[in-house]
C-alpha cells in the first residue's frame, strides 16, 4: 500500500482520557474506529497511565499500521512568550533565549525536556514549548512497536492554532486552549 494512501490515526492523551479515532484514506477519508478511554487516579503530571493505555490500544488490530498523529495534554506543555531580541543572529541564539525563560518560570522541572520555538518574522515575538523528552520517547516507541508511523507529535495549544489559524484575525488577538485542568 502505498504510504500516501495509509490509514491516518488521530490520538489525544491526556491525564483524564484518551480518544483515538482511525481515518480510512482515498479521496474522501471517513472514520472507521473511534475509541474513548477515562483514565482514573491519576496524580500529578505522570503520564505513565495515558502512555500504558495508549500503548494497549496500539497493540490491538484497529490500530495497528497506521501513519499516526498524536496530540498531547497542554497539561504535560509549558509555555512562555519570547520577545524579539535583535542582537540573537541564529536560530539556536534564540532557542537558548527560550530555554532560559522556561528555566526563569518553571526552574529546574524542564531541565530535562524537548523545547521548540516558533517561527515569526523579524520585530516579532515567538512561542516557546517545552515537554518532557521522557513522555515524546515513550510515544516515539510505543508508534514503532507497533508499525505506526508518527506523522505529527505536537501539545494541544499548537494543533488547535494549527487548526483554526485561517480563522484567525490578521492583527492582535488572543488565543487560548482550555482543557481539564488546563489554561494554555
């Protein structure tokens, strides 16, 4: 089969829940599995309950073989705005900027996480997200271990920008996700 006709699946993991939902392709996708999953007695910010029921999914055959794209729990994201700084020349100048703002907010907790910054032109302040590497390493490997391959990895707040973005006004406004627990 080819890959650019391989069924597409859509996962939201949270600490409360998982949904997952498989997308047969062609030139009208339509769902064909839909999955919605309470998670219970979670404590904190462990993901290791949303990550073994994810996991258990996977492994079943309506999931399996798919071109997958995970969106995870603003929950699991920290986030801080970047502004523009002129004398930062490179991409990495400005990621480490971003990393030091997270480090000033959160401390010591994103030592260890995968940090992004958006893009914006020049003058323009960015987006900064960091996640735990553990939690994206764990959805990494549970996709490989069972022949999915991972088409998108991204936090709420990015994919629901992502998704209404044409929407959006072109001068200032604001956007929010809001989740159980959570104001990103």
């Amino acid at each position: 089969m080819s890959p650019l006709w391989r069924d597409e699946l859509g996962a939201y993991l949270s600490p409360y829940r998982l949904c997952l939902v498989r997308m047969k392709r062609g030139v009208r996708p339509t769902p064909i599995a839909e999955h919605e999953q309470r998670l219970e007695g979670v404590k904190g910010d462990s993901f290791g309950p949303a990550l073994e029921a994810f996991a258990a999914m996977l492994a079943q055959s309506p999931w399996q073989g798919t071109a997958t794209r995970v969106v995870i729990a603003d929950h699991w994201a920290r986030y801080a705005i970047v502004p523009w700084v002129a004398a930062l020349g490179s991409a990495q100048e400005r990621l480490a900027h971003g990393r030091q703002l997270l480090a000033g907010l959160y401390g010591e907790a994103v030592d260890g996480w995968d940090v992004r910054i958006s893009e914006a032109p020049p003058g323009a302040a960015r987006v900064v997200c960091a996640v735990p590497g553990e939690l994206i390493a764990a959805v990494r490997a549970a996709c490989a271990a069972h022949g999915s391959a991972i088409l998108s990895l991204q936090p709420q707040l990015v994919a629901a920008y992502e998704a209404w973005r044409p929407s959006l006004p072109s001068s200032n406004a604001w956007f929010v996700s809001v989740e159980q627990g959570s104001l990103a």
